[in-house]
C-alpha cells in the first residue's frame, strides 16, 4: 500500500477554480469535504452542468476501499494537503499525474484534455482557440 498527499479544498469552490488549482499545483485529484474526486469527475460535473453554478461539494466522489484520508495539513506553499493512506500503487500514480487540460478562450466551462479535442488547438464545442496548461 502506498501513501500520497493530495490537496484539499473546500467544498464551496466552483469547478473552474478547481480545475485551475490542478493546473497550477499538479496531480489529477483532490480532496473535498472528506472525499477524493478525480480530475474526470470535475470535467464531467463541468459539461452536464449546462451553465449552472456547481460547486466540488456536488461532484460525485471516487471510491477507494480501505482507504485513509488524514487530517488537513498545512504545507510550505500555503496551500492545504491531506495524506491519502492505503493506496495500490497503481491508483497512487494516476492521483499524482499532472493533467494537462485546454480551456476555451471564449467559455471558460469548455474544457478538454488535448487527446478529447477534435481539432488539435480547438474548442470541441465552438471551435474557439483553446489554451492548454
């Protein structure tokens, strides 16, 4: 089994802020109100939302059995991480990739990984340029 720290954050933030915050700090999941939720549940929370303001306190969490999420911690950077405890290894990777995700320059709800857009560098949805971070 292996550990890994992942950042928390509250359950109130929207899903753009989320989806930044994994941009800018690394890895493919947080931790919210207790829970871990994974980079593709944000984006699929993100698409059906149709407009709406959702939060991370709405997102359908993963399921990790026997997993241990630890207490909040607070790290050099100032920002907020919790060990994750009693992970297959495998799982530990994948929650500790970085993403790269393309945000639409006209929609900031149009987000894709760079391998689900139709034409490399366009917005699937409007065609709009896309930034990749």
């Amino acid at each position: 089994m292996v550990d890994v720290r992942l950042h928390e954050l509250k359950g109130d933030l929207s899903l753009n802020q989320a989806l930044d915050h994994l941009s800018d700090f690394g890895g493919s999941a947080v931790v919210a109100d207790g829970s871990i939720i994974e980079v593709d549940n944000l984006l699929q929370a993100l698409r059906t939302a149709a407009g709406q303001k959702v939060t991370l306190g709405q997102v359908t969490r993963s399921t990790y059995p026997g997993v241990t999420i630890g207490a909040p911690e607070a790290s050099p950077d100032g920002k907020t991480r919790v060990l994750v405890s009693g992970l297959e290894s495998v799982d530990a990777t994948i929650l500790r990739t970085s993403v790269t995700l393309c945000r639409c320059t006209a929609y900031e709800s149009h987000v894709w990984r760079p391998d689900e857009l139709a034409v490399s560098g366009r917005c699937n949805l409007d065609g709009s340029p896309v930034i990749c971070r």
